[in-house]
C-alpha cells in the first residue's frame, strides 16, 4: 500500500472554487448525487457540465498505469465508477488484448457510454461488485466510492480488495491543512464521505487495504 499519484499526467485547470462554493445550494448537491443527465451534461453547477471524449484526458495517464504496474498485453482492468468508459477505451487503444470491465451506478452515463464500450460496462454499486474474488490484475476506482456513506464507502473499498488478484488504486476527496478542507467543503457536490488524508491512511489499514491510493485536493 502506497500513497503515489499516478493522475500526474492528468490536464488540470484552475478551479473556480470560492465562484462556485458562493452559488451551490443543497438541490444543487442532491440533483447532482442521482448521477444522472444534470449531473453528467448539465449546468456546470451540477456536476461536470458536458462530460465529453477528449484524448488529452486519459491517453497519457492509462500509459502511466501500464507501467507502473508493468501490466501484460492480456492483462485483465476493472473501473470501477466508469461512467461513459472513456478511460478503458484508451486503455483498449493502447492494449487491444486486455480484458476490460466496468461498473457504474449511473444508468445515464451507461445509457450515454461510447458504443465500443457499451458491451464491457455494467450497472451496479460499487459496494457490491459482482465479480468474483481476485478476478482482476488491476482494479481502478478515480473519485468514486468516496460519494457513499462511509460504512458503505468502507464496504466498497473492501470489494476493490477482494476482486483484485494483484494491484489496486483508488482515488478519494481529502484534504491535508485547514485551508484545503475550506476549499473541499465549497467544491464538493456528491462525495458523503471524506476527511484528513492521515485519518483515510488510518482507513485503508483497518479494513485491510493494501492498495494504491491517492486524493483529489480541492486546489
């Protein structure tokens, strides 16, 4: 289990953070927690405001994967929080023979996936995935079970080590000073589960993670 930042190939953008925290209301924050239209291709306030294929996005950082993890041209991935399953179709682009797989609690963005994806991804929760044990050589979860309660969010993370035969890394909302917690609170619209990275750290060991890990940091 280590903390590594393996998004560091991941475009960033200066975030509109104290613009939106002045503007989010609590129907703002329950629309976008049905994970549906509004949240997905909707006003920017609900969500991401047009989630759309770009390369820029994913082409670099699916390749940082691959080798940190010196994953095999017939390796097998699971996504978990796939949404419209841009990340494995890069993944597929770079490794035609890797065996995909991902899930999603959104029937929205399944509904709205990239066709040559549609016949890999499946609708279900995280906090029961419906594979078998160790099915995977590498499980990725980016900013998703941290919108579960967090018994449930425990139970989800639990599930990524349960399914992986081999590595995991998973991505959760966090923060490290006061001012980043500030900045979180105004930022964060879905995510019901989130704390101090040492008390995330605390986590992960009593619940028997041994995966990778990094955070999303309001900045």
């Amino acid at each position: 289990m280590s903390e590594i930042n393996l998004l560091d190939k991941y475009p960033r953008s200066k975030r509109p953070i104290d613009d939106r925290g002045n503007l989010l209301t609590d129907e703002h924050r329950s629309i976008a927690r049905r994970f549906g239209r509004e949240y997905f291709d909707g006003d920017r306030l609900y969500g991401y405001g047009g989630y759309s294929y770009h390369p820029r996005f994913w082409k670099e950082t699916v390749k940082r994967f691959r080798d940190h993890y010196g994953l095999s041209e017939t390796a097998s991935i699971l996504d978990v929080g796939c949404a419209k399953g841009f990340m494995l179709h890069d993944f597929k682009e770079l490794m035609p023979d890797l065996r995909i797989a991902g899930i999603d609690i959104s029937s929205y963005a399944l509904e709205h996936a990239m066709e040559t994806m549609r016949p890999y991804l499946q609708m279900g929760n995280a906090k029961e995935l419906p594979f078998e044990n160790h099915s995977f050589d590498l499980v990725i979860s980016i900013n998703t079970v941290h919108n579960l309660a967090l018994d449930e969010c425990k139970q989800a993370i639990r599930e990524i080590q349960r399914v992986t035969r081999k590595h995991a890394f998973i991505t959760m909302d966090a923060w490290r000073t006061e001012d980043e917690r500030v900045r979180l609170s105004k930022w964060n619209i879905t995510a019901l589960s989130y704390m101090h990275v040492n008390d995330w750290q605390k986590l992960f060991k009593d619940i028997g993670y041994t995966g990778d890990y990094y955070w999303f940091i309001a900045e």
